[in-house]
C-alpha cells in the first residue's frame, strides 16, 4: 500500500468515523464530504451511486411506512405480545425469536421499539432479570435483516452477484440466512437463559428497591399493546402486505424452478465466445458491446435473446403497489408514515448508503489491483477470512446494506466464489460492537430494573457477548449451509 493509498484511506475512514458520532442522516451526509475530499482534492474517479438498491429500499420503506400508519403494525405487536405474555417463563426464548420474525416481515429492525419495554415488562413480573431476554431480543432484531427477502442488505446481494456472474435470488439468500442465522439466535439464548444474578439475589437491584420511588419505578406501570383497539382496517393491511410478501416469494420460487413465468423483452447482447470487436464494410471498427447498446444485430457477434424482468423491479413493483393498496382501502394517510419511525428510520438507511456507499466504492474501485495484489493470496488460502472485513466495516458504519454495497464488489473482484460471500452473509452485522444504535440505546432505556446496561469501559456492555456467540455461530453455520447447497446445487 502506497502512501498516497493510505492517506485517501484514512479520509475514509475519518468521514465514517466523524458521521458515526453524530448519527442518523450524519453518516452518510459526511460522507459526501470524504467522497469530495477523494473526488476534486485526489482526483479519483468516482463510482456509480448505488441506486438500485436504494431505489428498494424506497419501495420496502414507504410499504413498510403504510403499514405502521394504518394500524397494521399494532395488531402485529399486539398478536407478539399475547404469545409472550401466554409463556413468560420461557421470555428469553421467545422473545428474540419474535423480533427476529418481526424483523424478517418488515425489512427493518425498527419495528420493535414497541415491543421493548413490553418484553422487560413480562421479565420483571416474572421476575426474570430482563438483560437476558432484552438483549438477545435487541440483537435478533437485527440478526433477522440478512433474513428478510426486502431488506437493503439481502436485496443488494442479489442484485450485485448478479453483477458479477452469480446469479442468486433473494429466496436463496434467505434460505441459507435462515437456518444459520436460527442456529445462533439458539446459541446466544442459551448463554442468556441464566446470565447474571438473579433479580432476588441481585444486590445492586435489591438495593434500588428499597427507595420508594425506585421501587414506583420498577413495578409501578406495565407497558401493553393490548387495550389497542385494532380496526378492520388496520388488518387488511397486514393481509394485502402478508399477500406482497408471499407474492414476491412466489416469483422468486418458479424462477428458481427455471420457470420463469415474469414478463419477457427481446434484448441484443453480444454473443458469448464472439469477437470483441468487428470493422464494418465503411471500414470503421466497433466493439460488440457498442453494437449491442445500439441494437444492431450481426450474426455471430450479436444476437437477440429474451429478457426477463428482474426480480429487483419486481419487488419495487409489488411494495410500492402493496403500499397504494393500503391507501386506498385501509385508510392509512400518507403524513402519518411520513412522521412514523419506520420511514424515518428507512430513509436515514438510504441517505447512509447513498454516502457511504458511493465513497467507499470510489476509494476500491480506482484502487482495485493494488487491493487485488495484497488480498489475493490470502482469500485464495482463506476466502471465508472476508467475513472478518464485513464484520470490521459493519462496527464502523451501522448499516448492513451499506455494508453490503461497498464490500462485496471488492470481494467479488478478489475472486472470492458467490457461494463464499453467501455463506458469511451473517458477519455483516458488527454494529452492536461499539453500542451506539438506536435499538440498543432504546432497549437500555426501556429497561426499567436497570440490568441491561452500556458498561463503564464502553466494551463491556450487555450486547457484546450475545451480539458475538450469534454472529460467530451464524456465519461459521452459514458457511456450511451454503457449501453444503452449493455442492447439491441448489444455489
């Protein structure tokens, strides 16, 4: 690595590091400024913004957003919570499992803000410690986005390997996401089933009931969801969002089963194991790829093949049609997503990739084989050690499809096989790492026993070691669920 290399990588890394501290639209507006700094002050080329993904993101955010302004995501709290509140001795099980499937529905992990304080609340009146269930819950909110068919990260893998010459739908992302991703959910639960003292022989909390108004505190309210009364409204949205979700798998299923029943277009491409380039009879040379962009057929250089529609428009198509429906028919008003979290939160998501993304895809790409150079070798001998990469990225820049847009071309270009990439999906979640993202803050706050806590050496939080038995556990379980599929090729 060059000096120059290095001083632009530090600019990077600045720019993430400063847009980490202040949060929120803070990420990927500072980034614009690292992507300046590398554009007019370096003179890199910049990158093409990432705005496939982005323009996903949209179309899952603004469904997403009509759901919870309709109604439709109360009755899905509300239904959480009556299976929670029916088993409350098994709250640490249970728990993270529903906000991982809550996740996994919705495409966001900010949809369990509501159930938070709902799941410490079942804990206390058990007297169960609530670290155990809250901070696995916390974690599997966000574990259940490289598990969700509409979610930026799993729909950004798809449409980059398929940039890359892998092609993978999103239904085969998931199911190898899945099963790993369940598998180290299990393993964390079974460290959290008896972490830390018991509330009665806890001697910090016992002391905090002896005041008055500690005790008041504690004990003194209960947070439910279900005195809400739920319209028929808002559950005809939960059914027309349900028939998206399943429309959109169904897609994925008969293309997987190489019937692709989607709407066709004839398009010209260059032949494969044609000639790169061709002269006319005027005696100008072109290449196949011009003569292709220009529709211009020419046997045995360029031909006339069908194009299906991509499973990215489909998805695009049937969110924001999804989200229509639900205005139309189940009165959900368009300034009421607007002002929910669940839009909020997605359109923070897409102002931190669009900045993130764009700038760190400019620093790889001008520097492409001089990273090739150093990291061949090693993902040759180790490809799954990229996983270390994402994990290491992900601390920095909270976002998994941030992650995703700016890492995996670079790992693509080292060689790496699709199948690989696919299996350490799961370590693109780092973020609870350094425990500054909304959900985990939120998850302490709405603790009322004060167990689950940010510690005083930072590091030492009530995260870190769930967020790490289940990463480490998924990915190293993925990548054995993604050989095992390669090799019977079902992926």
């Amino acid at each position: 690595m060059t000096l120059l290399m290095l001083i632009e990588l530090l600019v990077v890394l600045l720019a993430l590091w400063v847009g980490a501290r202040y949060g929120s639209l803070a990420l990927g507006a500072i980034s614009g400024i690292g992507l300046a700094i590398l554009v007019f002050g370096f003179q890199l080329e910049p990158s093409t913004p990432p705005t496939d993904v982005i323009y996903i993101i949209i179309a899952a955010v603004t469904c997403a957003g009509m759901l919870q302004a309709s109604g439709g995501m109360d009755w899905m709290i509300q239904i959480a919570e009556k299976l929670l509140r029916k088993h409350p001795d098994r709250i640490t099980l249970l728990a993270p499992f529903t906000t991982f499937i809550l996740t996994i529905m919705v495409g966001t992990g900010h949809v369990v803000y509501t159930l938070m304080p709902i799941i410490c609340d079942i804990a206390l009146k058990k007297g169960i410690r609530p670290e155990r269930p809250c901070s696995i819950a916390s974690i599997s909110s966000q574990i259940g986005i490289t598990c969700s068919p509409i979610a930026a990260a799993v729909v950004a893998f798809s449409a980059i390997s398929a940039e890359n010459g892998y092609n993978v739908s999103n239904l085969q992302v998931i199911m190898v996401t899945i099963p790993a991703c369940i598998i180290g959910i299990l393993m964390a639960v079974a460290y959290s089933w008896n972490r830390g003292l018991d509330l009665d022989k806890d001697p910090k909390f016992q002391a905090r009931l002896k005041d008055p108004v500690q005790y008041n505190y504690i004990y003194g309210s209960s947070a439910t969801t279900l005195d809400k009364e739920i319209s028929p409204e808002s559950k005809r949205a939960v059914y027309i969002f349900l028939a998206a979700l399943g429309l959109i798998v169904l897609f994925s299923v008969f293309t997987m089963a190489g019937h692709n029943i989607l709407p066709s277009w004839n398009e010209v491409t260059v032949v494969k194991g044609g000639p790169a380039e061709i002269t006319l009879a005027n005696g100008v040379t072109e290449s196949a790829k011009q003569l292709a962009k220009a529709g211009v057929v020419l046997a045995g250089v360029t031909e006339t093949v069908p194009k299906h529609l991509t499973m990215n428009l489909v998805i695009q198509i049937v969110m924001i049609s999804a989200a229509a429906l639900m205005i139309l028919f189940c009165k959900a008003k368009p300034k009421k997503a607007i002002a929910g979290s669940v839009w909020q939160s997605g359109m923070v998501a897409v102002v931190a990739i669009y900045g993130i993304a764009w700038m760190a895809n400019t620093y790889f790409d001008n520097y492409k084989p001089e990273m090739q150079a150093m990291l061949t070798d090693l993902v040759k001998a180790y490809p799954w050690s990229m996983a270390f990469a994402f994990f290491l990225v992900s601390v920095l820049i909270n976002s998994q499809g941030a992650v995703v847009v700016s890492m995996l071309p670079l790992a693509y270009s080292l060689g790496i096989d699709g199948w690989v990439l696919l299996g350490i999906m799961p370590s693109v979640y780092g973020y609870f790492f350094i425990p500054n993202y909304p959900s985990d803050i939120a998850t302490v706050n709405f603790d009322r026993s004060g167990t689950t806590v940010i510690g005083k050496y930072l590091l030492n939080h009530s995260f870190m070691v769930p967020g790490l038995i289940s990463i480490v556990t998924s990915t190293i379980c993925g990548y054995g669920v993604a050989f095992l599929f390669h090799s019977i090729g079902w992926i």
